[in-house]
C-alpha cells in the first residue's frame, strides 16, 4: 500500500459503543477467519453470536475500538471481574494486520481497566493460534492455565499485571 494510502493514517482510539455493534460484528467475522481456518471450523462464537447478542455485551463494555478514518480497524471487548479485567475478541482487520493496531487495542483496554480499578489482566486464545500468543507475550502476558479439548490443553490463559 502507498503512503498516502488508508494505511499510512494514525489510528485513533476509543471506547467501544452498542452503536458500534454491525461494525464490529463484521470486523469480529473478517478477523477471525484466519482463526477458523487454523481450526478448521466456524464453530466459534466470533461466527455464532448474534448481532443482538454483541449489542447487549457493548451497553456495559470496558472495550475500544480503533478507527482509522470513520472505519473501526480493531476491537477489544473487556469486562471486570472483581481486580481482574477480563479481555475477549480482540479483533484487527485483516488488510491492516502487522501494523500494531493489536498492542494499541490491547494498551487501550489495559489502560480503561486500571481506570476502572483493575489490577491484573487475563485473556484466553487456542493453542494453535501461535501469532495471537506471540502478541500477548510480547505485551507483558505469561502462561497461567491451559484447559478444554479432551487433553485439557485447547485453551491457554494468559495473565499480566496492570501497575
């Protein structure tokens, strides 16, 4: 892509709205692709859940989104959970993937989750999904659990401190 092309623009960073909802459900959709094909399968709730469904999750959201122009280029979702924010569906599109719109959704989020008195940060990706554990690891994040699938190894949690 040029210079002056989409790509070239900073990324701007705001909280997530329900108004931001069939957005960020098509985003959500096109991100995860490159997931579904690394399990062989769109049985996974970024395909399942329902417009209505993400809507109802965006009224009470710690979550961001990043917009390049008026595009929502990346979305995080996050919940607190007593001391400890809860982050799920990180999303990037896919033609604007290795530019670090991912550390920027996730530094977003860690920052909105200490504001709202978090202390410790916890995600979750598959254990196939070696791009996704290499960003969390070099944002700070270590190995916690790993859980599900019949060697209860499918899932790895992920933890990091927020001080």
């Amino acid at each position: 892509m040029s210079e002056t092309g989409p790509s070239s623009e900073p990324a701007r960073v705001r909280p997530i709205r329900p108004g931001d909802a069939g957005e960020v459900l098509t985003l959500q959709r096109s991100a995860f692709v490159s997931e579904a094909l690394i399990y062989r399968s769109v049985d996974m709730p970024p395909f399942t859940q329902t417009l209505e469904e993400l809507e109802a999750e965006l009224v009470e959201n710690l979550g961001c989104v990043a917009l390049k122009g008026a595009r929502i280029v990346a979305a995080a979702r996050a919940q607190l959970d007593g001391p400890l924010l809860l982050i799920g569906r990180i999303a990037v599109a896919p033609d604007v993937q290795g530019e670090g719109l991912g550390s920027l959704i996730l530094d977003a989020v860690e920052d909105r989750g200490r504001q709202a008195g978090a202390t410790e940060a916890e995600l979750f990706t598959g254990r196939l999904s070696e791009a996704n554990i290499r960003l969390y690891e070099r944002q700070g994040y270590r190995e916690t659990e790993r859980a599900g699938g019949e060697n209860g190894d499918d899932q790895i949690f992920l933890r990091k401190r927020l001080s």
